[in-house]
C-alpha cells in the first residue's frame, strides 16, 4: 500500500471515508503499478481532489466524488452503487454517479471484465446519463494507450462524452507536469479524428475553468495562446464548467463573454449543456438563472427547452455531409452555436 498515496487523499476529503478510498486507489495503482500492463498516475488522483478544494462548495464535491470513486474500486455492487447515489440530495447525485463511473471503468479496463460499468449505466437514471459518460472518459484518460478504447464510442447522443472525460484528466496530467513553468501549449489528443479533438478540447476547457476559474485573466491568457482551431472548444468547456458549478457572480461572467469575443456562442454551448443538466436531474441552482441569461440571452427554461427540440431533431447515427461524417453531438453543438 502507498502510504503518499493514502496520506493525501484521505487528508483532502473533508466528509469521511478518505482513508477508505484512499486504500482501494492505493491498492488498485500498485497492483497495475505492478503488473506493468496500464500507467494510473496517483499523483493526478490527489491532486483531483486538491484541484476541487478551490471552487465553490468544493469540499462536498470532493468529498463525494471520491467517496464514491472509492466504493466502486473497492469492489461494490454496479446495482448497489447505483441505489446509494438515488439516495443522496439532488444536488449531489450527478457528481456521486460521475465517481463511481470513473471507479467501474477504471475496473473493467485494468481487469478485462467490461461489464461493471454498463451495468451501472443501465441503473443509474437517465438524468445521470453525462455524468456517467464523463466519468469514463476520465478512468480512459489515465490509461495508455487510449485510441484502442475508441472503438466503444457509439453514435449515442452524449456517449461522445467519454472524449470530454479523457480531455480532462489528461490537462490535470499536463498541469502537474508545469507546475511553475508558463503552461504553453495545452495537450492535444492522440488520435487522428476531429471530432474526437474538439470533444476533447472540450474537457480541456472545463479543467481549465476548475484550475483557473479564481483568476479569469489568467484563464483568458492561457486560452488565447492555444492554436486558433481549438479556441472554439476549450470556450465550450468553460462554459460547462462555469455554469454547472456556478461560482462566480455576474460581472464576471460578464467579464467572460466580453473576452470570448467571437467565441462567445460557443462559451453559450457549453453553458447550456450544463442547463439542460441541471434542469433534468432536479439539481437547478440559485445562480444558473443569471448566468444563462448572461452567457445566452434567454433563461434557463428557455435555453433547456432550445437544447432538447435540437435533440430530439438528430438522426440516431449522425450525418455525413461532403464525405465527412459528424457524430449527433457534434451536429448538435453546431446547431446550438448557430442559434446564439
């Protein structure tokens, strides 16, 4: 057992259980540690947790995202988990189903047994759909090689959210990596498809959003120094992020948009895919309001009945236009970018 790993984990959850996740994570890096077959980088895992210590109400989100990322290491029940995260407050059941999610996965690829986590997806309501795709995505993000779990991305609605989750672990990697040195160049995906890269650049942003949402003009210099193709998408992740956490106040989210510039509707995307989150689990927030009529111009009612009639118009596959296909999320986020 890795003591740092255990120390630092259990120290930076503040509503009990650290210990308890901190010995199943420590137990599940070690033994593939040892068996050399995958690389989980347990740095990366206590900094998730110090990384969520820095936004609003972060020691509850922490606390119970790595509560439940522990059950689902440790070996609980995809069925059992699923009741436990039903019976939380509403607010929290989104961030409890995105742990266990990332637990599950993270079982199914180290242990070749690839059923714990659509079990739980078939368990868990609908609602927590997302949630449940991004947590895989970040199980997926500690892994290498990842292109060959591509293959698993179907043509679902938000399964392409499992791009988004590697997107993010893999920028909290690059983060640990420049601590202290100008971050440069953010990390790109390792594939050769578009759409995977916008998705993931995506993630990116959010994490952008978590490590520098205290400070917006820093956020905006780093984003500015980006290549000029991924700008578009890293302003979609902030605007995920900004909008489901909710932590700062209206003038800067005025702030924000001002900078975005001609990326503002993306940064409107983004914001209204945390709406239609928040509204559809139950879990809507005092300030989500201001925020959407700040960043898209109608209300949040308005902004999540927008959002699912473009749904509801998508083929199940996607489309293909001039020889190139474009997957149902990408053509609805295009659609939602031409409506703001």
């Amino acid at each position: 057992m890795n003591e740092f790993c255990a120390g630092t984990l259990s120290s930076s959850n503040s509503t009990g259980g650290g210990m308890e996740s901190a010995m199943a994570l420590g137990t599940l890096i070690n033994s593939v540690a040892a068996a050399n077959q995958f690389r989980i980088d347990q740095v990366m895992l206590h900094s998730l947790a110090d990384e969520l210590m820095s936004v609003s109400d972060a020691n509850k989100l922490s606390g119970v995202f790595f509560r439940f990322l522990g059950q689902a290491v440790k070996g609980s029940d995809p069925f059992e988990l699923a009741r436990r995260v039903n019976e939380l407050e509403v607010r929290w059941r989104s961030v409890a189903a995105e742990g266990s999610a990332m637990g599950l996965a993270t079982l199914d690829i180290v242990l070749g047994k690839k059923t714990r986590w659509s079990h739980f997806k078939q368990q868990i309501h609908q609602c927590y759909t997302p949630a449940v795709y991004l947590g895989r995505g970040m199980a997926i993000g500690l892994i290498k090689p990842r292109c060959q779990f591509h293959q698993d991305i179907q043509e679902s609605m938000f399964s392409w959210l499992t791009v988004d989750g590697m997107g993010f672990t893999q920028a909290f990697l690059h983060h640990l990596h420049k601590v202290g040195k100008s971050p440069g160049l953010l990390p790109l995906h390792d594939c050769d498809s578009k759409t995977h890269q916008n998705i993931f650049d995506q993630g990116v942003g959010r994490f952008l959003w978590i490590n520098h949402g205290h400070e917006l003009p820093v956020l905006v210099a780093i984003i500015n120094k980006q290549e000029k193709h991924r700008l578009a998408d890293l302003w979609s992740g902030v605007g995920v992020a900004s909008t489901f956490l909710g932590s700062v106040d209206k003038e800067n989210m005025q702030y924000l948009k001002q900078e975005a510039g001609i990326y503002a509707p993306d940064l409107a995307v983004g914001a209204s895919l945390a709406c239609r989150t928040r509204l559809a689990d139950g879990s809507r927030m005092p300030h989500l309001n201001d925020v959407i009529e700040t960043l898209c111009g109608v209300n949040a009612q308005e902004c999540a009945e927008m959002g699912e009639q473009m749904m509801d118009q998508l083929s199940p596959f996607g489309v293909t236009i001039s020889g190139i296909h474009y997957s149902n999320y990408h053509v609805w986020r295009k659609r939602m970018r031409e409506f703001f």
